[in-house]
C-alpha cells in the first residue's frame, strides 16, 4: 500500500516539473521578457516613416511667434489686421495667393528665401485678402526648373469681418459666363466659412436652392453650377446671414455662350482688293468667339517696316437671340495714300489660348 501511494507522489512530481517547462519554453518562444546581456530589458525599434517623401519636402506653417508654428489645413480663419507670416521649409519654394495682390503691386506682400525655408508676410491683412494660400517645392536642373506638384501644400485662409461677410471687391456688377460643356462659378466667396449663403434670381425674385449635384455652395469659390443652362440667364446676387443682419453681394449677369472653345474664327476682309496709287484702304480682321476669351491680332504685309501704317483693334459683345451671347473682337489696319510697295498679300494672325489661324488677302494695282 506504501509502495503505491509513493509511486503515485513520484508520477504527480514528474508532470508537475513537465509543465513548468513547457510555460517557460512558451515565453520564450513568443518573445516576452527577453534579456539582453547586462539585465536589461530590450525594446522592439519600429522603422521610421519619413513624412511627405523625401528631399525637398516642404510644409506650410503660420508662424505665431518665436520658436511657435502652427500647420495649417485646408482653410484658416484669422482676424484682420495682425500680420500674417507664413513658412514653407525648402530651398526653393514657390508662392501662389489671391491674384490681386499682384495686380495692384500690393507693397503689404514680401516674400524672402532663406536657407532652409521660404516666408511670406502679409502686413495688415483685411477681409479682401480673403483666398487661398500655396507653397510648393521648386525643382530645378541646370537652368530648367518646375513646380513639384507632389509637394504642394495650400490653404484657404478667411479674414474674418462681421462688417465684410463677402470678399470685397472694387467690380459692383460682374459677367459671368456659362457653356453647357463645363461648370460656371457665381464667384460670391465669403470671408468666414460660417456664414450661410444663398443665391437669388433678381427677376423674377426667386432663390435658387442649393443640392448636392446641380448647384452647391463652396466658401472658397461660390456657388458652383454644374451643368448650366439657358434656365439660368439673367441678373443674380447672393445673401450671406452670420449671426447678425443679412448682407447682400454685388450683382452677377449670367450670359450663356453660343460659340465653343476652339482656335479663332477668323474673316479677313479689305474695303476694296482692286485699287489706285494714292488710294485709302481698310482690312479688317474679323474673330467670333467667346465673351471672355481675349484674341490678339498680329500683322504682316508688304511695305512692313518701310510704309507707315494705322492699327487699331476693338470688341463688342453681341446677342444672338434665344439668350446667346457672343464676342465680335477686331483688327483693322488702315494704309493710306497706297503706292507700288503696298500692294501684295496682307496677312493676319489671330490667337487665343485655344490655338491661333492664319488668314490671307490680296491688294492689286487697278
């Protein structure tokens, strides 16, 4: 009886000692507590990520004060009046901002490269500085240089003003013009992304409501019709309400355009291809196109350089009827007391930023 219960003692020791060792293999074979020479615990490195992608990344940040920075998103609000810096790391960064600040030489503006970054700064900045912001990375090689279009960073940034709930502007009454193949944009952009905005026909007065796939609103650009049409003519504006008393936006007429985007139409006629030594005649450069598609004419006849002559262009916009609209844009260049030198082929180019066309007349001796 003795020699059983110690048998049965002996088997249970065994199996004890069995399992303890196969926990303490399982440890270790998971990897927990491992100890490297010295006692000390070893920590699993994770690899870095690099951020944004390698040489050159830049990243466009407000400086708020010194050794302070704040990254900025998609849009910012700031107040007007306090100086607004911003930075982009990178040797050679480019800039894009609201086109007026360009177009008045605004001396508010200063941009300054330095080693490791660009800045631009902003000197009292108001409600109509109102747009978006860019900064992208310059690459360069010898001579050649192009914007790095992976490494472009921008923001749309508000200045935000209860007395300016729309971006001020100096035009009071603007043209805006729709083609059936693209969006048109009712440029009517807010100064603080809060404000709620409608758009309204002013007749008949009516609002036009908003969706998400025939018209919507962007802060940042307006209101946005996708797929325009004839329904949509007429004189429009917009109401802005940002807890306080509505405001109303300057005027838009919306023309719809007959003739598409292409390379210039051109005619080309003289007011008489059989003429007299001392004789006056006219060719005038005739292009049909789009309201707000700007042509430019260059000439070449026969006493170029030698023979003084007139040129002047002009245009008008003209109604087609049914509501279309479309721009008469010409060059007429005037040779006056015609002698043996001035006659031969007059030529004409015409170009936009489709294409140009080329057109040919011929002045002959009676």
């Amino acid at each position: 009886m003795k020699l059983c219960f110690v048998l049965c003692l002996a088997l249970f020791w065994v199996e004890l000692q069995h399992g303890n060792c196969q926990q303490a293999k399982r440890r270790k074979d998971s990897g927990e507590n491992r100890i490297r020479p010295g006692g000390k615990r070893g920590k699993i490195r994770q690899p870095k990520v690099k951020e944004g992608g390698g040489r050159g990344h830049s990243l466009l940040t407000q400086v708020l004060e010194k050794g302070r920075f704040l990254r900025l998103g998609q849009s910012t609000v700031l107040a007007p009046g306090n100086n607004m810096e911003l930075r982009c790391k990178g040797t050679n960064i480019g800039w894009a901002y609201p086109t007026y600040l360009d177009t008045f030489n605004d001396s508010r503006l200063s941009i300054v490269q330095s080693d490791k970054y660009s800045q631009l700064t902003l000197t009292s900045p108001s409600a109509a500085d109102t747009g978006q912001y860019s900064c992208w990375v310059v690459v360069c090689d010898g001579r050649d240089c192009e914007k790095d279009h992976e490494h472009v960073y921008s923001s749309n940034i508000y200045f935000a003003d209860k007395d300016n709930l729309f971006v001020p502007s100096d035009i009071h009454f603007q043209i805006v013009y729709l083609r059936p193949d693209k969006p048109a944009v009712v440029p009517c952009r807010v100064t603080t992304p809060q404000a709620k905005v409608s758009l309204h026909r002013e007749v008949p007065p009516e609002e036009i409501q908003a969706n998400e796939t025939l018209v919507n609103y962007d802060p940042a650009k307006g209101f946005v019709l996708q797929t325009p049409g004839l329904e949509y003519q007429g004189v429009f504006y917009c109401k802005a309400v940002n807890k306080g008393t509505p405001q109303i936006s300057t005027k838009y007429q919306l023309l719809f355009v007959e003739v598409p985007s292409s390379p210039p139409f051109v005619s080309l006629q003289a007011s008489s291809e059989l003429v007299s030594g001392g004789d006056n005649v006219n060719v005038t450069c005739s292009v049909i196109g789009e309201p707000d598609i700007d042509v430019s004419f260059t000439w070449s006849y026969p006493g170029e350089g030698q023979r003084p002559v007139h040129i002047q262009t002009t245009w008008r916009l003209v109604n087609r009827g049914r509501g279309q609209t479309t721009r008469i844009t010409q060059s007429v260049l005037s040779v006056e007391d015609m002698e043996t030198i001035d006659f031969g082929e007059y030529i004409c180019k015409a170009k936009n930023q489709r294409g140009e066309t080329l057109v040919m007349t011929s002045i002959m001796s009676k």
